[in-house]
C-alpha cells in the first residue's frame, strides 16, 4: 500500500491570488523516506499539512494509507505522526512529560510508555535534561522534544517538516539515525528539509518543487544526471584565470575564493593536471544535490542563468 497517494492537489489560501500548490501529484512508497525539496515558499510545508489532515486542499484527492483525507481524517491521526515547522514545546513541561504524555494520550500502556519515553530520550541525548522545564533548555534541545514525541509514537507515517532545523551537527546525526532506524523498523517518512546533505543521505526519493509546482523527481541518481557535466573541480580562485578554466566547463564563483567548473571526467582530470602544474589548490567531486537545486531553481529566478551549468560542454 502506498503511504501518500496525492493526485492533482491544488491549494489556494483564502485572500490569496496565487496558487500555494498547483496539481501535485505523487506516490510515496511504503517503508520509504520521501523528501519535499523548494525554496521558502515553494508551498512544502502546505502540502505536509494537507496529508496530516490540518488542511484541506483546494481541489484534488489525496490518500494517506488508504485513507481518503477528507472522509476518514480521524483514522488517519491516529496512523500518523508529525513534527510541525513552527512547533514548540510548553514552556513549563520537561522534555519527560512531552514523550510519555503523548505516548498516553495515544494509548499507550505505562509501562510501555516509561520505555519509549526514556529509549528516544537517551538516543537524541536529552536523558539528562528529562527533568528541566522546557523553558529552560537551548533552542535545539526545544526542537529535538519536538522529535522525539514523534518518533516515540508506533505511527506508521512520520511527517518532519524541516525537524533538524537549529541543531548542531551531532543533534543533526542523532535525528538522522533515528531516521534510519524507523524506516528499518518499516516505517514511512515524508521529510522536508533545506540541507542538501541531510536529503542526499536520507532519501530515497526526492520531489522538488518550485512556486507550487513539481519541477523534478527522482532518485537521488537520477536527479544529479540532470546536470550533464557529472563532475565539478574548485580550483583556488588565486592560481589560474576565468579563460583557462571556462575552456574545461562552465565556471561559477562560489565565494570564498573559489571558482567551480562543471565539466566531465575527462576535462576535469585535465584540468587536475593544470592545477597541479601551477601549484594550485583544488577539489574534484560528482556534481551534488545541491548543485542540481541550484541548476533548477536559481534558472526560474534568472534566466541569465548566474549559476552557469549546462552551457559550455567539453569532454
Ligand atoms: N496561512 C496562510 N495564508 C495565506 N498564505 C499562506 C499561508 N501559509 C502559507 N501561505 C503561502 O503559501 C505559499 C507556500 O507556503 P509554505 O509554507 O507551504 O512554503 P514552504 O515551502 O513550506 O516554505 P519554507 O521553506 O519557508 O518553510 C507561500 O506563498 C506562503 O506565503
Ligand atoms: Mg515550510
């Protein structure tokens, strides 16, 4: 059975004029992590929304373990499990009494709920502030009590809007293994996010979406053919000039002293060879996810194209 099957959603928030959401369509698989890539505004945390039941779309139809949203909402709570963009914990209550309350209030038996409480407590390291007010914990700590309560729960679909957002790159690896566990426990997990890295080792399939509409999908593989050029070298902005490099590739700045060409493997061993021959510092790499987004969506915002990619091809 399909987690989310959402076929020509469609969102217009009252006032509006424009559409949040523009026929989306998509399946996501059992037992998967599905990520939801955009900009601010691109209308992810809508759609996340719409499938946990919170709102109801404007038109289109939308299953959540077989369970129409609108027809059967309450059955659907209880299959589902959310972190929320702009949650926040009650300030007087202790990371503890979030857990395990929620665990009772979902029907959890005591005993049962003590441990999961305190196993997801120990694995996101907030054993040992159980006991402090929320008031008084760090801004990441508030949002790792945010996770917790949901990846405490038995739900079968995990909704994570952006659930890493303020934490520190341990807390960060801390969430991304509880990530991997609930899936390997079979669990599905629809995830948006605005780190590229986090969606590049989390996901197994990836939607981007720009202005409320789909604009690529896929694999993370398949997403990265999207650029033609698979390899990017940044050479030391210092060394060798614009001209030499753009006869490799098309080549942007990319701050901090370093040019990025988007080439081939041959051109960029070649262009290794140059950087070495000058003495100059450099790093080769396949073209990431994050290099892919920009191709996409900075081509929406600028049709000068600044990021440069797909223009110049040597091999
Ligand atoms: N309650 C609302 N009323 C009116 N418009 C809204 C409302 N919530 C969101 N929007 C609009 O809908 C569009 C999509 O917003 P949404 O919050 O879904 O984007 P997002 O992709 O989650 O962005 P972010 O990455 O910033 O969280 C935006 O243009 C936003 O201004
Ligand atoms: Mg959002």
């Amino acid at each position: 059975m399909l987690a989310i099957d959402a076929v020509g959603v469609t969102k217009k928030y009252k006032g509006s004029r424009m559409l949040a959401l523009s026929d989306i369509s998509l399946k996501v698989e059992s037992g998967k992590v599905f990520t939801l890539l955009g900009r601010n505004g691109a209308g992810k945390t809508t759609f996340v929304r719409i499938c946990a039941t919170q709102l109801t779309p404007s038109s289109g139809t939308i299953k959540v373990l077989g369970h129409d949203i609108l027809q059967n909402a309450s059955e659907i709570r209880n299959l589902v499990s959310i972190v929320p963009q702009e949650g926040r914990p009650l300030r007087a209550l202790t990371p503890w009494d979030h857990v395990y309350n929620w665990l009772k209030i979902r029907g959890e038996g005591s005993s049962s709920a003590r441990e999961k409480t305190e196993d997801i407590l120990r694995k996101l390291e907030l054993y040992e502030a159980r006991n402090r007010p929320a008031m008084n914990l760090s801004g990441g700590m508030k949002q790792k009590i945010l996770v917790a309560m949901a990846m405490a729960t038995k739900a079968q679909l995990l909704f994570l809007d952006e659930p890493t957002i303020g934490l520190d790159p341990v807390s960060r690896r801390q969430v991304w293994s509880a990530i991997k566990q609930w899936k390997s426990n079979g669990g599905s997990i629809l995830l948006t996010t605005h780190y590229m890295d986090e969606a590049e080792i989390l996901s197994d399939y990836i939607v981007i979406i720009d202005k409320g509409k789909i604009v690529a999908e896929g694999t993370i593989q398949e997403l990265r053919r999207i650029i033609p050029q698979n390899m990017r070298v940044d050479v030391s902005k210092d060394g060798l000039d614009v001209n030499s490099l753009s006869s490799y590739g098309s080549v942007v700045d990319t701050g901090g002293g370093m040019l990025r060409v988007f080439t081939f493997e041959s051109a960029a061993r070649e262009l290794s060879e140059l950087a070495i021959r000058h003495n100059v510092s450099f790093t080769v790499s396949p073209v990431t996810l994050d290099d892919v987004f920009v191709h996409l969506i900075g081509q929406t915002i600028d049709k000068g194209d600044t990021n440069g990619v797909g223009q110049n091809e040597r091999n």
